[in-house]
C-alpha cells in the first residue's frame, strides 16, 4: 500500500515567516512529487514539483526532495496571509505508472 | 487554453437515484483520473484512464460506481441508487502521460449531495 503521510495540522504561522510543510511517502519507486494548495471550497491548484534530490525554488516557494529519507517539504517564504489554505502532498511516477497518491493535507493559516 | 471543466457544478439528488458526472480534460491529455473528497477529508482516487481503458480502477467504492472515457477525450462517472454517504464532492484531473507521472490539473469538481 503506497502511502503519503502529511501533517494535518493545522500550521499557524505570523505573517512574514517562514512556513515548513512536511511530508513522508512509503513507495521507494516514486519518482515524481507535487505540491497542490487548496482554498476552502475549491479545487487543489499545483504549486509546484519536484523530481531530484535536493532544493528547488519558485518565487517564494521552495521544495526539497530527499530520496534516501523518503522526504519532501514546501517553504514558504514571506508568508501571506492569502497563502492560507490546504496544501496536499503527492507523489508518483515510475516505470508506466502516472498514478499519484496524494497525502491527506496540511492545514496552514498565516495569521495578518 | 482551456482547463478541465466539469459538469454539473452541483448536483442535488435523492437518494435511490442515478447520476451522471461529467469531465471535460484538457485538449491533448491523454491520461484522466477520478477522486472524490468528503467534508475536510484527503483526496480519495476513484479510477484512472490512459485513453479510453481505465487500467486502475482500484478506487471505485461499489459496484454502484462506474465510469468510462470515449474518443480519448470526456468522461462520465456513474454512480447508480445513491446512497447518502455519496455526497461529496467529485473532482476529475488530467494530465498528459509521462513516464514519471506527470502534472495533474484538477476540474472545478462536482458537488453532489444526496438527500
């Protein structure tokens, strides 16, 4: 059973800190791992992903992907207070498998 | 362009009945997946479609449920005699294939309560 395990939170933060999100997945085959957020009532959105070992930066944001530890997080950097919502892990990917297992969500308030 | 669509956007129904959801992917993708999301609850996949045959239909709750995909392109998810703990909100993604599994871009959803 392919697993991701996320944090539920919630994970309050001020308002121009710094957010860490956290994940763990079981499945050493996984190749590919995202990043979605999720407002309230909405669809999730794709922040960012990630394939390799190590940092990868997107404006604010920045993944890391450590494979030997089976280990991804987000960064949010500057904090918003609109950067409020759900973020869910996935991860996925190898051989002819496009199926992505995604984590039950981090909740993530920025407080103003 | 265009992303994925989904339709209804709300479905209200008794329980008992028939629905049909409906999911429009992006032009060109060739792979398509079904979840569902309860109240405050994780995604839950459903079924997965590379063109029109769905090699992964581990998801699918019954035998109650049942989706297909023709011409490569629109879906419909069927889910017969609902049952109240159907109400969810149903949300459909697709992507192009790749062998690492490629980005998901998720639907608006379909937001079905059963009375």
């Amino acid at each position: 059973q392919k697993e991701v395990e996320q944090n539920s939170g919630p994970l309050s933060v001020p308002e121009g800190a710094i957010a860490s999100l956290n994940c763990t997945y079981s499945d050493r085959g996984s190749q590919s791992f995202f990043w979605y957020r999720q407002y309230s009532g909405k669809s999730p959105e794709l922040i960012m992903f990630i394939y390799s070992n190590g940092d990868k930066e997107d404006g604010r944001f920045t993944a890391q992907l450590n494979k030997a530890s089976q280990y991804v997080s987000l960064l949010i950097r500057d904090s918003q207070p609109s950067d409020s919502a759900t973020y869910l892990c996935a991860g996925g990917g190898g051989g002819s498998n496009y199926k992505l297992t995604f984590g039950k969500g981090t909740l993530l308030t920025v407080n103003p | 362009g265009a992303g994925v669509s989904q339709s209804p956007s709300n479905k209200v129904t008794e329980k008992g009945k028939d629905v049909e959801l409906r999911c429009d992917p992006i032009s060109g993708h060739t792979a398509l997946y079904w979840y569902r999301q309860s109240l405050g609850q994780g995604l839950e996949f459903l079924i997965y479609f590379q063109g029109n045959s769905a090699p992964d239909k581990s998801g699918l709750p019954s035998d109650r449920f049942s989706a297909e995909r023709t011409g490569g392109s629109v879906s419909t998810l069927t889910i017969q005699r609902t049952q109240q703990e159907d109400s969810a909100v149903y949300l459909c993604a697709s992507s192009l294939e790749d062998w690492r599994a490629e980005t998901q871009y998720f639907g608006p959803g379909t937001r079905l309560l059963v009375l």
